[in-house]
C-alpha cells in the first residue's frame, strides 16, 4: 500500500501551506461562513481513503451528509453510529506509544463541500481558508489543487486560496484523521473525538489591511491613567470614540480610564482602520504584574475563586453554540466563580470575547499534554525532545497570537501534564518576548524555572499551608529555589468534583485567605463530560468511558465536574459558592450585631442590596432591608441588628436571623434579587425534645412485643406505630460507596469496608436478648459480617413518654475498628405513599461533614425524588444535616414524625443503599415500592481522594462507643 502524499499524518511538523498567525479579529472584510452541510465519508484509514475526492469532478452524490462544525464520533450513538463511538482515556494513550506512529486503523473523514463565491467578492487581496478547530491532523484542497496540512486541534489555522478561488463555485475538501503524530501532544483527559469541530469560514484579506492587532492597554493604579498603543499596519488609525482617542498605529496615548478587572469589566469599544478595512475591538485597561512575590492586577494582589474548564456539550461534544458558552459564564458568575483556566486547550475564540464582557480572570492554555509517556518514565517525551521543537512554539504561537488582545487573559500556560523539557522553555521564552505583559504558568515543572508562577496540582492542605509560609521543601534544583520561593503560589487543579464532594474546600480557602502568597486556585473540573444518551424507552442517561465498549479506558474519571453534563449545578458548585462568597455576613447574636466584609479585590459592594429576615421555627417573622454604605473592596462594616428584630414576641420554637446580600439591579450574567452571600446567627434556641423518665411499659405479645403504640417483632424489631406499619429502625453503617470513597493515591476507603475481615456492605444482626418491661424495651444485639471478627455491639433502648417512642441506640466497637465508618445510624422503610418529607435543620440541599457550608437552617419541604442528587455515576448522596425533626407524610394520609435530640441527618430514597452501590447509571436504578429512610447520628466527609487527599482528620468518622437517640411519632 502506497502512503505517499500522506507523511504528514506521522510528521512531527506542525503543518504545511499555512499563513502565519494572527490575532483572531472582527473585521468587516468580506466573509463567507462554510458551516453547514458538508459531504462526509469516513474512511477505515488511509488504504481506505477515495482516490480523487478533492476533484470537483468527483461525484460525491452518495455521501452521507455532515454538519460542519461538529465531532463524527457523536452523531447519532443512540441509533448505528455510523461514524464510530466516542472513546475516553485519561492519561493512558489509546495507541501504542511509538512516536510519532500511529495506528493503521485511523479514521479519516472525507469532507466535501461546493460553495459560491458571492458575486461582490472582492477581487484584489487575498482570500484565505480559515478552520478554527480541527481534530486532529487535516489537508486541505480547493477546486482541487492541495493548499497544504495542519496539525494543532484546537488552535487555528488559515491557508491562502487567493489563486484558487474563482467566481461562482467552488469546491472545498478536507480530509481529517483521528491519528496523527500531534495525537502524542493532545493527550488530554478527555474523549477522543474527531472532526472539523469549529467554525470554517472564507475570508478576504483586503490590501492594505490589517492583518493583525496587538492592543497594549496597560493601567496605572497610582494615576488612574490607561495607556495605549496598537501595534497595526503602519498607516492605520487606532480610535476610541468614548475616550476621544484617535492615534496612529504605534502611537502611545495615556489618560484618565476606568480600569478592567473580573469584578468590574469596563470595555471600550476601539476601531483600528485603514482605507482598506476596520476592525473592532474591545479595549480593556489593566497591567498584570508578579510584584512583591504576588500575582497583581492593577497594583493589587488578586484571589482565584476558580474552574478548570473543558468544553463540553453532552450532545456534542466540544462543539460548543455560542449561548452555551455564555451560559457556562453566566453559571460560573452565579456561583461566585471569577476565574477559569482553559483546561487544556484554547477555547473557542468566542468564549474569551464573552469572558471580556461578563468579567472572569482567564489562564490560557495552550493545546498540549503528553502526560502517557509518565508510565515509561517519561522516556522519549516530546517535551524534550529537540525535534517536536517546532510543533511546540508552533503551538504557543498561534494561541498567544490568536488571544493576546484579551484583557481577560491574564497569564499564559504552557499547558498541561508534559512533564519537563528544553521545549516547554522554549515556549516560555518565546512568549515573554512577544508578549512581556503576561506571566507564564506550567504545573509541569515543580522547580518552576521558566514560570512565573509556583503551580500545583492536588497538594493536601498541609503542604498548602507550609508553601503560604514559605517552608515548602526546597527545589531539586538548588539554583531555583530563590525564584521560586518567591513568586507567587496557586492550586492550577485542587478539590477534585468528581461524585459527591469535593470536601474540603472551605479549609483551602481559609488558606487562601490567610496567606497572601496563596492566591487560589481552580477546582478540578468545571463540567461532567457525560455523553447525553436515552433508554430504548426514552429515558435519558450519560455515558463515561467503558460505555461504548472501548477496549482501554477509565471510566467515569471524566465525569467529575461541578456541573452535571446538562449544566445544572451539583451541590458541590452550591457550596464551592458559598465558600469562596465575595462577601462575608456574620450574624452574632451574643453582640447583637452583623458584620458585613467585602472580599472583593477590586469592587465596592454599591451593586449589592442587604436584606434580614427573622423565622420562628421556620416560619417566617419579620424582614427588612439594611441600610450599608457601600463597602470599599477589603472593608468591613458592624453594625447593630435592625430595630424589628427587638421587637419579636418570645419565640416559639428556634428562632433565626439570615442576612443576604443580592444584585441591586440586573447584571449581564444575573437579574436583580440574586443572591451574592448570605449569614445567618441563631436569636433562640428551643428545648430539643428528650424522652421523660416514666415510660410506659413493654409487654410480651402475641409472637413480639408491645409498648404504647408500637409494635414489636419477636427479635424486637419495629414492626407497627400507632398503625403505621413500618419496617423498624436497625444499625446501618453502609452507604453507597462515593467516587471519594473508591479511589485514593493510597488506600481507597471502600477497599477496607468491603474486606472480607469488615464486609460493612453485608451485616448480619444477631439478637443477643430481649428485655421487656417497666423500662421499656431493650434488645441487645451484635451486628458483624460473615467472615468478620470484629463486630459492634447495638443495644435498642425503647421507650414510650409523652406520647413519643424514642429509640436510644447504643454502639460498641469490638475489635480493631482502626478505620472510619461509612455513616453511623439507622435504617427503617415504609411504604412508598410516604413521598412528601418536610424538615427543620440544614437544607436546602444534600451536605456531608465536609461539604456543609451552603446549608442554612430553615424549614423545607421537598418530594423523595427532589431529596436524590443525580449524580452520573450513582453513589451516596442526597443526606441532609442538622435535622431537628422531619416529618414523612402520603398524601392526605398519615405520617410518620422523627425527632432529633437533638439532631440527625435525614436521607430518604426510593431505593435502597445497596441499589445505588449496584448501579452503574442512574437508570439502573427502579423506584421500590417503600421509602428507605436512614437517621444519621453522622456520616464520614467527603473528602477530595477520587484525585488529592481524604478527608481531613476532623471530618473522619471514627468508631467509638456512643448512643444516639431518635423520637418517633405517627399521626396525622
Ligand atoms: C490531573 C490532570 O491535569 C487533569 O487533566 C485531570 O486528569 C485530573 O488530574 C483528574 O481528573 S493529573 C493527575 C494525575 C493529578
């Protein structure tokens, strides 16, 4: 088989044929958009490929037809696929590791499609072939004649067609290939995915015009003056109506601005002109420095509070439509995010002109990682290799030059996982000469010479805290530990959100705020990159890696952001929200008084509204506004509770105070009223109800027992209360193990419950003895697994006083309990009409010892469905903490009362524990027809292990001797 005219597959050369890079502009030369339908054939390979496809001659009648932009391996999965299924691997590459060889077996895809020159295309200039994004290697043909090959996926590329094109039709091909040697640089945790997935369009480059721009818009905090200058053509004019600017390309201009930060977008619309062209741009005024070993912008020390983002649409893939990147920005804003790092590839170019508009600080970073030469030693790994040289600078050049006229980008990143070598300092060198207004990042390189930024992933928090002090180990490299113990320090990827979790995250960002040279961070990952899939019954489901069947793969690791694959919030992005909040309400009640803290770096708080409201038990009491001056950026206020909280009658039950900060008005990314942070103190608290001393007394009944209202079993087991049959409370300590739970550097914690010496999963409950009588009802038992020694001690104390059963449940480790429990509690289940479940404690939504912060006490109300958190992969999920009392009614029925003395957490589900363990997607899972209901006295935290550390030492849930004790109540 001949391969000639294909050595560019397996070339580590970035491409052939290709005009130099440029700033991405909008321009009003001609253009022509080629998005749509395209002719599409995809080939076994390249023995496979249709000889002549570019020809416009060639009849490609009987192709199918694909959409252009879009990734072939997405179309139609629920249906035959036709071009092949999406594939994940992390790190691990899903082809020999052969550089720069690639399989035989490497789909191409044939695209072809004729288009017409509009008639007033111009007929002097140029006329050049733009792709935004293709993936992976590509040629490119026009009426024909080869205009050259490009490598780079997410980077993009221009070819001259200008001897080419001619009026009326045209025929373009492309031929793409899955493999090619740039597949060793773009191994990135993600899907393999395939195609002309950016936008393709013509466009005239008109002589005389202005082929490219470098806006430099610096400011100057101590003057409160901008400077400009554009690099441009030479001749053109460089204006800024609202500024009054009209200057010369290469002028420099300085005067009075409003500056550009995150918190306070501030563009100016700009116009760069010649006789030939104009072009807009949107200025922005602020300079980035590393200064006293910090990151600063405009003179001040700034704090991340953000995303690792990848692009991902769960039905397209890394096709993304333009409202669905503004929406990522509109969540992330929501939710108090202000930075994202472009994990780990440039974005689409819209996105960081949305980025400009909405306000986030953006890490740029460019489309590498070679992280699969980490299982051979990093053996051979391009990163140092002098001939993959080229391909690198390649690589930073075209996003450098594509994005720098972004005032959102604030640092440049090599990339990601490439471990060490001359070529990533290459890349470092070349883009501080082009561009010295922007520092460099690469987590790479842990001695960090060629960067200017110290950059970790996943350190635990006590490395965090020995870096903020500056007792971090030195370097391996003695000669850089100054530079690098003196540069500022940032997490590029900590708390890792995959499943349930991350945990953790508050004590980070204490870290944060306590030592200056830690200036945040981004939590590992944005989004779950789950592919949007339906039942044969039209039920919808992701899928992650292992579902379409590939041979090498890793799982659900690819689902593990804060937002689940349709962009609704996990609760980790509600509570990611309320610990990174950019103001601070504490409500003390001893002091009587609030204090407000702005945690802005740049923003007064004028944009925010402060509002108060009392309840009693939940109920709602009183509300007001209060009245703050507008806070300068690092600025406190105190100030007395509001009149009307003096002037409550006694309360009822407990009695709380929550202060919230919401938007005054509408913000590009938010309507007014949207909460921005909230405090909340306690005014009273209320006696927790505790079992009187007379209890009335248990009897022997008919095969069981009996004592009030409820009844027994013959092993002492709940069976009935005041009618209500229920399957009675027991000893559970298992819960679905989480991602946290499965996985770890080290020992994954599931691994230990489910040993065959703990088996935690299967408990057996041995009754020991039955004590019925004046006291109530005691029934001691062991509960302990097949094949275990150890075992732990349950004593039921059943009591009936005031028209409550209570239930104290004592617990006894026997044996080596050297480990943390799942959860510590019981478990009891009724019938499935007890569907409606109102509570008083934490809420609204799920929190676990380590992800608690977002929980607010009130009163809430939910269904058992809304009470489940549809996380992808099932597992533990959905407990709520702090519950004082909950009440499980059916409709118009009965209903069963639980309390607290004085508190538990609640979890109530249609299904039980072992269901969810034994899920692999959420419609695995089938409603029982019973509600299993478990009552916590604690549950282990959540810890961030799938990827980083466990759960810190005071989140653990360790086995000691203990009691707990729940109140039960049936009635209406
Ligand atoms: C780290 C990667 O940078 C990121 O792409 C992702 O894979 C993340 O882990 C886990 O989801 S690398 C890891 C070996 C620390």
């Amino acid at each position: 088989m001949s391969q000639t005219g294909f050595t560019y597959v397996e070339s580590v050369s970035p491409g052939s044929g290709r005009r130099g890079p440029r700033a991405a502009l909008a321009s009003d030369a001609a253009a022509l958009s080629l998005d749509g339908d395209w002719r599409f054939r995809l080939a076994a390979g390249l023995h496979d490929v249709a000889e002549g496809f570019e020809d416009p001659g060639f009849d490609a009648g009987a192709w199918d037809v694909l959409a252009v932009p879009s990734m072939w391996q997405m179309h139609d999965l629920d249906g035959d696929a036709p071009y092949g299924k999406p594939a994940y691997t992390n790190v691990v590459y899903p082809f020999p590791v052969d550089p720069p060889r690639v399989p035989d077996a490497n789909p191409t895809g044939e695209y072809r499609r004729v288009f017409t020159l509009p008639a007033d295309w111009p007929a002097t200039g140029r006329t050049v072939l733009r792709f935004e994004g293709v993936d992976s290697a590509f040629a490119v043909w026009v009426n024909g004649v080869r205009l050259g090959d490009g490598k780079g996926s997410r980077l993009p590329t221009e070819f001259d067609a200008t001897d080419h094109v001619r009026a009326g039709e045209n025929t373009v091909a492309v031929r793409v290939h899955q493999w090619s040697a740039a597949s060793y640089l773009e191994d990135q945790d993600m899907w393999w995915l395939s195609g002309i997935f950016r936008p393709v369009s013509l466009v005239h480059r008109p002589e005389g015009g202005i082929e490219d721009v470098f806006a430099h818009a610096d400011y100057d905090h101590r003057t409160g003056r901008g400077t400009l200058r554009v690099e441009a053509p030479e001749g053109a004019r460089v204006s800024v109506p609202e500024l009054g600017i009209d200057i010369a390309a290469g002028e420099t201009v300085s005067l009075a601005v409003e500056p550009w930060t995150a918190e306070t977008p501030r563009l100016y619309d700009a116009e760069v002109a010649t006789e030939s062209e104009r072009v807009s741009l949107r200025i922005g005024f602020r300079t980035v420095k590393i200064e006293d070993g910090l990151l600063k912008v405009n003179g001040k020390r700034i704090l991340l509070r953000g995303v690792n983002r990848h692009e991902w649409d769960p039905d397209h893939g890394r096709t993304l439509s333009v409202e669905t990147m503004r929406r990522d920005l509109e969540v992330m804003k929501r939710h108090n995010v202000n930075a994202v790092r472009t994990s780990h590839y440039p974005p689409d170019r819209r996105f960081l002109d949305l980025c400009d508009e909405i306000g986030v600080w953006v890490v740029d970073e460019c489309d590498l990682e070679t992280h699969g030469f980490f299982f051979y030693d990093w053996r051979d790994n391009p990163s140092d290799v002098p001939m993959w040289r080229e391909a690198y600078l390649d690589r930073m050049a075209r996003m450098v030059e594509r994005d720098k006229n972004h005032p959102s980008v604030i640092m440049w990143s090599l990339g990601n996982e490439s471990h060490t070598g001359q070529n990533l300092a290459a890349m470092s060198a070349w883009a501080k000469d082009r561009d010295p207004s922007r520092p460099i990042h690469y987590e790479g390189d842990w001695d960090s010479g060629y960067v200017d930024v110290y950059s970790r992933m996943y350190p635990d928090h006590a490395e965090t805290d020995r870096i903020g002090q500056k007792t971090e180990a030195p370097t391996k490299d003695p000669a850089l530990d100054e530079h690098r113990r003196n540069i500022p320090f940032i997490l590029c990827e900590y708390a890792h959100a995959m499943g349930n979790g991350p945990g953790g995250m508050t004590e980070y960002q204490r870290l944060f705020e306590q030592h200056e040279r830690c200036q945040g961070g981004f939590i590992w990952e944005w989004i779950d990159h789950g592919v949007r899939m339906r039942t044969e019954d039209g039920r919808e489901w992701f899928a992650y890696g292992g579902d379409f069947g590939e041979p090498l793969h890793d799982g659900n690791f690819v689902v593990d952001g804060l937002v689940f694959p349709d962009r609704e919030p996990s609760p980790g992005l509600i509570e990611f929200k309320k610990v990174v909040e950019p103001v601070r309400i504490t409500v003390d009640a001893g002091s009587r008084r609030i204090t407000v803290e702005n945690l802005r770096d740049f923003a007064d708080t004028g944009d925010l509204e402060f509002t108060w409201a009392v309840e009693d038990g939940g109920e709602p009491e009183h509300e007001g506004r209060l009245d703050l001056p507008a806070l300068a950026p690092g600025n406190a206020a105190i100030v007395p509770f509001p009149a009307g909280v003096g002037e409550l009658a006694d309360p009822r039950g407990e009695r709380w105070l929550t202060v919230r900060a919401v938007l005054a008005k509408d913000e590009p990314w938010a309507a007014a009223g949207h909460e921005i942070a909230w405090g909340q103190g306690q005014l009273a608290a209320a006696a927790a109800p505790a079992p009187g001393s007379a209890t009335l007394a248990a009897s022997a009944a008919d095969r069981g027992y009996l004592l009030g209202d409820a009844e027994f079993d013959a092993y002492g087991r709940l069976t009935a209360l005041g009618g209500l049959e229920i399957e009675g409370p027991r000893l559970d300590l298992w819960r679905a193990p989480t991602d946290n739970d499965l996985r770890s550097w080290h020992a994954p914690l599931a691994d230990k419950w489910r040993d065959n010496a703990v088996g935690l999963h299967r408990l057996e409950h041995k009754v020991l003895g039955i004590d019925a009588g004046d006291d109530g009802l005691a029934v001691t038992t062991r509960v302990a697994a097949g094949g275990a020694e150890i075992g732990m001690g349950a004593v039921y104390r059943w009591t009936h006083t005031g028209g409550v059963l209570w239930l104290t449940v004592e617990v006894d480790p026997e044996g080596e309990w050297d480990f943390p429990l799942p959860r510590l509690g019981v478990r009891a289940s009724l019938p499935k009409a007890f569907g409606d479940v109102t509570w008083f404690g934490g809420g609204p939504g799920e929190a676990y010892a380590d992800t608690r912060d977002a929980a607010r006490v009130g009163r809430f109300r939910s269904t058992v469905a809304g009470l489940q958190t549809p996380y992808v992969f099932p597992q533990e999920n959905g407990s709520r903490i702090d519950v004082r009392w909950a009440r499980l009614a059916a409709a118009g029925g009965p209903a069963l009362t639980v309390y607290g003395a004085p508190q538990f957490a609640l979890t109530v589900r249609p299904w039980t524990s072992e269901d969810l363990e034994a899920a692999r997607h959420r419609t695995d899972l089938a409603e029982r027809d019973r509600v299993y209901v478990n009552l916590d006295a604690d549950l282990q935290g959540m810890g961030s292990a799938a990827c980083g550390p466990g759960v810190l030492p005071e989140h653990r849930l360790l086995p000691r001797a203990t009691a707990f004790t729940l109140g039960f109540r049936a009635g209406e």
